[in-house]
C-alpha cells in the first residue's frame, strides 16, 4: 500500500514565524502535491512538483514556497506565517501517466495561526 | 471558480438508503475521480471514471458521467453508519503532472 505521511496532524504557529510542512512518500511516486483545505472552498492547489527539484505554480503559491531535494520528500515553506494560512495543509503524490492517475493522501496537518 | 461543483452541500439520510451526489464541470477531461474525507483525515480515492466511459460500479459505489452536460452522479447504495463523511470530485484535464481540481465536497450524515 501507498504511504503518505506528513510531519505533523496539529501545528501552532504565530503570525511571521517561518513554517516548514514535509510530506514523504514511499512508492516511489514522481509526482507530489501541496492543497490547502478550507470550509466550503474544497482542495486549492498550492504548489506540485513532478521531478526532483522542479516545482509548479498552482492555484494559489502566493505566500509559499516548496522544495524537492529528493524524490520522495515534498516541503511546503510558510516564509512568514499570517493568521489567513490558518488551514488544513493536505499532501498527495502519484505516478505520471497518459491516462491519468490517483492521488494517494497524507493524513493532513492542522495548521493554526496566532 | 471550481472547476467541479457537488450538488447538494450536505445530505442527511437513514442508514439503508441510498444517497446521491451530483458534479458539474466546465472544461473537457481526461477524467473524472470521486474521493472520500473522513472528519479530520485525508482524501481516499473511491472510483475513477474516464471520458469515454458511461457507468462504473464498485462495490456499493455507481458512478455515471455525462460528457455532454459536464456532468457526473456518485450513488451509494444500501448506506451505512460507516459511509458518514464528505465526497469530492475531482477533474483531470490532462495538464502537466495530473493534476486534479477538485469541487467544494459534499457532507454526507447517516444516521443509525
């Protein structure tokens, strides 16, 4: 089975701190992704990565930034946290193919911003 | 604006019923995938429909998609206690590195 696992289930932080969310994957996936979750709005896309040191913009980057220095780890940076990144941070990763793959999730981090 | 939008919101039923949930897209896709969200977890895939097909079963699961009205319908049958959780669809449109857009959900209540 697909294992995603991300860092941390709960996360307290205060407004300018800098926030590191990482996310593992053990499948050997190329793909990973970043989403924020919020009541309402569904899954936005924040960042996806589809090789090792390459990163896309997704939906809404604006305040994050993400690395991949290796294959299986995927980071989402909060440089300087704002109360409106209080969020469900959520991580998933899948293989590259034609016809289109599943993503496979990590459990999701809490992130709650003071 | 979501690509997928669930219809309805939220939806309370009797353990033993059948629940139904609809998705609108606007864009053409490779195809369309329903995943469940327990309280507080992650997303789960449950099914994965592409363009060129109609119907998919999986177990209690019957999922049916309508190209020419950018529509698809999530149909639980025979629910259970255990079904109780939010439903998303999820469209890909064949960009780079499959990625999916996702509507906003639909809360799913059954009750015992």
């Amino acid at each position: 089975d697909v294992k995603v696992t991300q860092s941390s289930r709960y996360l307290v932080k205060r407004t300018g701190e800098k926030v590191f969310l990482e996310c593992v994957q053990d499948m050997d996936h190329e793909n990973m992704f970043w989403y924020r979750q919020d009541p309402g709005l569904g899954l936005r896309l924040i960042y996806f990565s589809y090789d090792v040191k390459m990163k896309e913009k997704g939906d809404i980057p604006e305040g994050y930034s993400v690395s991949r220095e290796k294959k299986e780890r995927f980071s989402l940076i909060l440089e300087s946290a704002s109360t409106n990144q209080t969020s469900m941070y959520l991580c998933a990763s899948n293989i590259p193919s034609g016809g289109g793959e599943t993503q496979y999730f990590g459990p999701g981090t809490r992130l709650l911003v003071l | 604006s979501q690509q997928g939008e669930e219809d309805p919101q939220a939806l309370s039923i009797q353990e033993g019923e059948n629940a139904t949930m609809n998705c609108s897209y606007k864009t053409s896709i490779n195809n369309l995938q329903w995943y469940r969200q327990n309280s507080g977890r992650g997303l789960v895939h449950l099914i994965l429909i592409r363009s060129n097909e109609r119907e998919k079963h999986s177990g209690r699961l019957r999922v049916t998609l309508d190209t020419s009205k950018k529509s698809s319908s999530l149909l639980i049958t025979a629910s259970r206690a255990a079904d109780t959780a939010s439903y998303f669809c999820a469209t890909d449109e064949g960009a780079a590195g499959n990625k999916l857009t996702f509507g906003g959900g639909t809360r799913v209540l059954v009750k015992p």
